[in-house]
C-alpha cells in the first residue's frame, strides 16, 4: 500500500481517488474550498439553493455511460426530465436534443460527498502552494505554513493556472499547463415569486447569455441559474459586479419578458477558470520518473466526462510505477 496525495477535490480528483482506493492505497484529500465537489459546487441562501457551476452530466463514452448508470442504481444522482430549448433568431424553440442528462442527488455536491468517502483524510480548506519531490517522495506545503508528506505519489485536479506553480519538479509538465487558456463564466443565481413563463433548460449563446435553467426542475431543488456566455464572460472578466449583475438581469428580462424586479436572493459568482478554450486531448499529463499525473478536463474535454475520464487515466498511469 501506498500513500499518495490528490490536490483537488473536482470530478477529476474524486475520479483518481477512486481508482487508487480500489487498489489498496491511501488517499490524502487536499481543497483550497471548504468541501468537495469543484465546479459541483451548491449555493444556498435561505431555503433556496443553487447548482452554481455545472448544471449536469451526460455521457458520450460508453464508460462514463456505465457509471452513470451505476451511480443511478446507488441514488446518487437522477436523471433532468427537461425538455432542451435554444434562442434562435429571437425566439426559444424546441430543439432535436435527446440526449440524457443527470444531475446529483439531492445536489450536485451530493455525488461529490459519496464519493469523497474514500480518502483518508480529506483536508479542505487549505491551499497547497508548494509541492516538492524529494528522494523520499513528495512534500507538500500549504499557505499556513503546514507541511505534509512524504507520499509515494502526486495527483493535481486543478486547473493548469493553479497547477502550473506546484510543478517546479517538473518543468515538462510545467509548459504543457501554461500553454491551456481558460475561459471564465459569470453565473447569476435568483428566485422569484412567480414562475416563469419559459422552458426549464435554454441555451441561448447571444449576447450576454450563454444557459439558463430551472433549477427546481431539478429533483429536489429551487430557483434559476444564468449562465453568461464565456466571450462575453472573458470581456468582462474585470467589471464591477454590480455591472455584470446589471446586464445579466437586463439580458434575462428580455429573453423571458418579466419584470425581475422582483427577484430575491440575488447571487453572483465569477469562475474564473470555467472551461477551456481548447482541451488538450490527452486524457491526463504524467511524469512517472517522480510518480506525478495532472488531470483535470482541460486535459481530457470540457465536461464533468472528460474530467472523471482524466482523473482516471491519471491514477492507472500511477498504478503502473507504485508499489
């Protein structure tokens, strides 16, 4: 058995921590956020709450269909009854899309908490800024000036911006992570008082606005959540809040056609690093000479998929070298 340490508790992490904890090994947790789930992330405000970052899963591989699938069986997520719309040429029509989409249970940061039950320990909260291999394994240090380690092996779920500083030792890997651009994405949570008079699921991709959703469509949950565009979201990545919040609401009462004056538990959040503008197909980035994967979906495709198929391309990569 050996130790090794993840950093990052997204799909991508979860997915390593998975593999690894079925091989035998311990899995150290680390998230710079108080609890898992990366961009399953929940809000709540009052009795409402929000899936803030990713609004589903769907499958385009027959692995990830699989577990889907199992995941289901266990209750851990349910499949999104809605019915997709788009905003074309000024109206919202119905489109062919049959695809099948899940969210987690009762939450998206429901699945993130089952799955988190294999590490040992998880350490939220903390943000490791340095990670050094040494020739007793890796060191980590957190910003705390807390020091852990050594373990046998280095996963980092994060993305590239955040994971390029931890990897000195490894300066291939390095220059892979700073070539990805990131696109950011504005999100505005909200409830009304009255339901609205629209499709529970639009993709709209015009002007400021890129996804809206009924997000008590959803199995057990509340309210909307608007999803700027990422164009409009990177040229706005710096502008006051109460600016985005201004446009989103404005762009929102156009497309519905309601007053949102109205509107209570107001909420916005800027990711900062979303989606990538151009994954790097990969499925994960290895440096097995020091027992070191980086995974995330920016090294796989741009969707919960392609981060689960990432973070376990990463730990069987390491399965390979461990003891």
């Amino acid at each position: 058995m050996a130790e090794i340490a993840i950093i990052g508790a997204g799909m991508g992490g979860l997915s390593a921590l998975q593999v690894l904890a079925a091989a035998g090994h311990q899995v150290t947790l680390f998230d710079k956020s108080r609890g898992s789930g990366g961009r399953m992330a929940t809000k709540k405000v009052g009795d409402a709450s929000w899936d803030m970052g990713a609004q589903f899963m769907r499958a385009h591989s027959p692995e990830f269909a699989g577990q889907l699938q199992a995941w289901q069986q266990q209750g851990w997520i349910a499949r999104w009854q809605a019915e997709p719309h788009e905003w074309r040429q000024g109206k919202i029509l119905p489109t062919e899309d049959k695809v099948e989409r899940f969210v987690g249970m009762p939450r998206m940061t429901g699945l993130s908490r089952q799955l988190l039950s294999s590490a040992h320990p998880f350490i939220d909260s903390t943000r490791i800024i340095s990670a050094q291999y040494q020739a007793d394994g890796w060191h980590l240090r957190s910003d705390d000036e807390r020091e852990f380690g050594p373990f046998a092996g280095l996963i980092i779920n994060t993305p590239p911006q955040q994971a390029a500083p931890l990897l000195a030792s490894s300066p291939g890997l390095q220059q892979q992570c700073e070539q990805v651009d990131m696109l950011p994405c504005w999100t505005l949570l909200l409830t009304l008082p009255q339901r609205l008079n629209l499709p529970d699921m639009v993709f709209v991709k015009e002007g400021p606005l890129g996804f809206i959703a009924r997000n008590n469509s959803k199995p057990g949950r509340e309210a909307w959540v608007i999803q700027a565009g990422h164009d409009w979201s990177r040229q706005h990545a710096d502008s006051p809040r109460e600016q985005v919040q201004q446009q989103l609401l404005e762009a929102f009462t156009d497309l519905s056609g309601t007053d949102l004056r109205v509107a209570a538990n107001l909420w916005l959040h800027r990711w900062l690093y979303a989606i990538p503008a151009k994954a790097l197909t990969l499925g994960a980035l290895t440096d097995l000479q020091q027992n070191l994967a980086v995974c995330g979906d920016w090294c796989h495709s741009p969707s919960l998929e392609g981060a689960w198929l990432s973070g376990r391309r990463a730990a069987t990569s390491l399965l390979t070298t461990l003891n």
